[in-house]
C-alpha cells in the first residue's frame, strides 16, 4: 500500500488522529488521541467552589432584595392609583350589558 493513497483524518469525538485508505474505505492506522491535560489541583478546585458558593449565596440575597423591592414598588402604585381614581370626578364606565 502506498502512503500516497492514504489521507489523515483526527477523529471528531476522541481526537484520534486516523489513516485512511480510500480505495478500500477502511482505517488501517491511527494514532491515540493526546493525553487530556491535567484540570486544577485539590486545593485549587476547592477554593473556586468555595469561590462560587459565595458568588451564588450574593446573587440570591440580592434576587431576594429585588424581589422584595418589587413588591414594594407594585403596592406603592397600586395606592397612588387608588388615592387617583377615589379623587376623580370621573364617572365609571358603563358596560354594554348596562345600556340595555
């Protein structure tokens, strides 16, 4: 067989790097794919959960402040809007059901 004839493909999932031979559609060689690079040490990994747990705990206790602000803000408006259509001169609105 002829080096020629054959092509190199890296495999898409393990990143093999693989030699095909395209007249007799088969892989007759490869290479393994490269060793996975070593991720952060014990002590490494545990001060960024640590780092994130705190990130998380932050960001609930401020959705919680906005959602208590939230509620203040609706009640607030709801008042304003109360105290608004008490003092106005307006009549209400009649419904069709009304008109007969």
């Amino acid at each position: 067989m002829d080096d020629q004839e054959l092509f190199k493909v890296t495999c898409p999932h393990c990143r093999a790097l693989l030699e095909i031979d395209p007249r007799n559609k088969l892989v007759v060689g490869g290479e393994a794919p490269p060793a996975p690079k070593e991720g952060l040490s014990f002590d490494e990994r545990l001060k960024k959960l640590e780092e994130d747990k705190k990130n998380a705990q932050s960001k609930f206790e401020e959705s919680v402040r906005a959602e208590k602000s939230k509620k203040e803000v609706l009640e607030k408006k709801f008042r304003e809007l109360s105290e608004k259509a008490k003092d106005s001169k307006d009549m209400p609105m009649k419904r069709d059901i009304d008109l007969d």
